[in-house]
C-alpha cells in the first residue's frame, strides 16, 4: 500500500528550480504524463495522488473570498526552455494570501491551458509560481490567454528563444502586465504541481477573467514551443471555490 505522506511530496521543504522541470519526462510517449508515476518512486503521485491538478473548472461553490493582492515592479529573469518556457524571476513580486505572503519564483506557459472551463480548454495559460520561504509552502497564480488584442508583456516574451535545456536572460518585466485587470473573480482549490512530482501541496488560484493576446502572438508561441498541457485529473472530494460575480 502506498503510503499517503510520502504522497505528498516534498515541495513544502525545499525549493525546486524551473530549470528542473524537464529531466526524465516529456508529454508524449514512454515518459508521458500517464507514466509519470512510474519513472521515479518520489513521483507516484502523480498516478496515484487524490489531489491532482488541473481540473475542469466546473461546479463551483460561491464564496466570499477576498481580492487577490499582489505588489509587483519590473524583474530581472532568466528564461528557460525546458520543454515549455519557463521564466525564473528576481524577488520582488508578492501575492498576500490571509496576511501571509510568498514570493514569486518563477512563471511559466502551456498551451493549450491546462485548466478547462467546462470541458474547454484555452489557447494558452499563464502559471505564476510563489512560495513562502518561512514555510515552503506553495501558491499557484494562473490566467487563460486567449484570442483578442496584442499583448505588450507576452510580446517580450515571444522575443525569448532559447533552445530546449539551455537558457537566456529574459528582458525586465512587471509580471502583472500578464495578468488581468479583474483580480476579484477566480477559482480556488487545493491541488499539486502540473509536472513531476505532483506533489499534492498547492494552492490554486485560476482567474475567470482571461487574459488577451493576438492572434499571431499565440501562433508565434505554439510554433515555438511544444504542446505542454497535462491531461485533466478528477476533481474528487474536493470543493471548488468561485469568487465574484
């Protein structure tokens, strides 16, 4: 039998770097994301977990929640293309969650989303990382981007090519230019990493508003880096929480 605390993981005790995220496992193939499970014994939750992520945003139960709370300025980073792109940041970006606050470590894409709103999935999605250094623990920001105006932030971002395990430095940027106006409405639910080892210690936090990009700016960004989206996992016994009207 598979013991439930080693499920878990241990993201809550120490740091995992971005660079990381694509040594041993890909999407497709032998080391796809339903083999994840089995290529290392750390790993098993991701086939075995209760509390996986993502999910179909769907079902949600309305709460008084408050409105996400960031402070942020333009950051230094280096970008890495480990089978997405991945932007590893300076500090100086922080997301206050009942008074208590954790710093950005990193922000990331997929595309298609990860997350669904009732089966259906975005073009892309935008994934903020924080983590509260006290703690270890970890809080997850996320906003779709779909089709619409051109997006200034991600314009920058498209000039980044850095080829698959290697890295560049990635121009100074205010990560909430990625993110939408509206911070009052989201998703909420407890969750894990996307990416092995899934550890079950992340709290999600997924916009409703969505966030818009041209569309050559996401065609520019498909063709530049490989889908990256894994599979939806059933939502279980959890509750889904919506903020907002």
């Amino acid at each position: 039998m598979i013991d439930r605390r080693h499920l878990l993981g241990s993201l809550a005790a120490v740091a995992v770097p971005a660079s990381a995220f694509a040594q041993s496992w890909g999407y497709d193939g032998p080391e796809g994301p339903d083999r994840w499970g089995m290529l290392r014994p750390d790993w098993q939750a991701c086939m075995a977990g209760q509390e996986q992520s993502p999910v179909d945003l769907i079902d949600a139960v309305r709460a008084d929640l408050p409105m996400v709370a960031l402070q942020s300025q333009p950051l230094e980073g280096r970008a890495v293309h480990s089978g997405g792109l991945v932007i590893e940041t300076s500090a100086g970006c922080r997301f206050t969650l009942a008074g208590d606050r954790f710093e950005l470590q990193f922000y990331r894409f997929h595309h298609p989303s990860e997350h669904a709103i009732g089966g259906q999935r975005a073009n892309m999605e935008v994934q903020f990382w924080f983590r509260q250094q006290s703690t270890g623990r970890w809080c997850a920001l996320a906003a779709m981007i779909v089709e619409g105006a051109a997006n200034a932030g991600l314009g920058s971002v498209l000039e980044l090519r850095p080829t698959l395990g290697s890295a560049v430095t990635a121009p100074m940027l205010d990560p909430t230019t990625l993110m939408p106006r509206n911070r009052q409405a989201y998703w909420r639910y407890q969750g894990s990493m996307t990416t092995p080892p899934c550890a079950e210690v992340v709290l999600w936090t997924v916009m409703r508003e969505a966030v818009q990009a041209s569309r050559e700016q996401i065609v520019r960004f498909t063709e530049a880096f490989p889908a990256n989206a894994r599979p939806l996992v059933p939502m279980g016994r959890r509750f889904l929480l919506s903020s907002g009207a």
